[in-house]
C-alpha cells in the first residue's frame, strides 16, 4: 500500500471518529505515521484531503458516480440505483460532515477549500440533472419536466432517510424500501 492510500485511510478513520471540523491535517498525519510535510506531498489541504475520502473511502460514492453516468431502461430502475446509492453515501457520509456546521468560520473555510478544488454538496443533484438530461433526450422524460426540482427532491429524500437512520427513526422503512419508493415517485413526476 502506498503512502496517499495509508494517509486516505487514517483520514477516514479519523474524520469518521471525530468529525471533519475536529480533524487536523496532523492527527490525520500521526495517525498514518508520516508528518505532515508528507501529507501535504499528496493533498493541498483538509479540504482536497476530505474530497479524496469522500470519493475513494465511502460506500456509495463509486455506485452513484456509476448509476448516474448509466442510461438504464426503465426510469425507475436506474432512479432507484442512484437513490440506494445516495443513501448509503449520506449515511457514510453524515457522521464526518455534520460538524462542520457547528461554527460558521469553519464551515466558510470547509466551502471554500471545496470550491477551490472544484467540489461540493451540489455535484450530487448536478449528476443526477444530466442523467435526467440524457433520459430525456432518449425520450424517457417529457420535455417540459422541471430536472432541477426532480433532482432535489429525490436527493434531498435520501439525505433525510440517511438522515433518519443515524436518529433510529422507529417508522423509517428500510433502505432499499426507500430507495424505491423515492426512485418510483420521481420517475412518475417525470412521465
């Protein structure tokens, strides 16, 4: 194992058990039993470091990327791909993001260090417009659907039902349950 994938998984852990806004670039480098000379060898910064984490260390964000560049069928199937996907990645992702919201500064200095190396929350719904996109131009969505609204309703769905589980919510369905039903919704808003 080399040394970005020994430092990416010492972020992870250490993101995961403290929280992005609590995590310094050196725990983070103790933690992989470099220095921090070395971790900034590979990353810029926290930011760009959390990005990597995000992509490569976090079920769901692989099957997302995946399930919104395939053009499936059925509306309702490629939908429920990216919900199942989308969830699994919001309930990953949730415990290592939601701190970041606790202090206004650190928050202003987590979005600009993802704007800097052009990342961010609205990848997601941007994704899933263009899937939305190439399934119209195929004729699966009407032309006059409003791809925005269906994007952030479906994403936004599944952030809450993440949302939810990390709350032991007693009513919550199960995920894949969800998944579906957001996926069936969406895709009959769309027809």
């Amino acid at each position: 194992m080399g040394t970005r994938d020994v430092i990416l998984d010492a972020a992870a852990e250490v993101i995961r058990t403290r929280g992005m806004a609590n995590a310094t670039t050196r725990e983070i480098a103790k933690a992989a039993g470099y220095s921090e000379a070395t971790l900034y060898k590979h990353f810029t910064g926290k930011a760009e470091l959390l990005v990597a984490v995000l992509r490569e260390r976090t079920p769901g964000f692989v099957q997302l990327s995946r399930a919104t560049h395939t053009l499936d069928e059925d509306l309702t199937s490629g939908l429920t791909a990216i919900a199942s996907a989308a969830i699994a990645f919001y309930t990953d992702s949730f415990p290592m993001l939601a701190s970041i919201f606790s202090d206004p500064s650190i928050l202003t200095a987590h979005t600009s260090g993802l704007r800097e190396v052009g990342a961010g929350p609205h990848k997601v719904n941007e994704s899933v417009i263009d899937y939305l996109r190439g399934q119209q131009e195929r004729g699966m969505v009407r032309p006059d659907a409003d791809l925005y609204a269906a994007a952030g309703l479906l994403i936004g769905a599944c952030f809450q039902h993440a949302f939810l589980g990390h709350m032991t919510w007693p009513e919550r369905r199960s995920d894949a349950e969800a998944a579906h039903a957001f996926a069936a919704l969406t895709a009959r808003s769309l027809t």
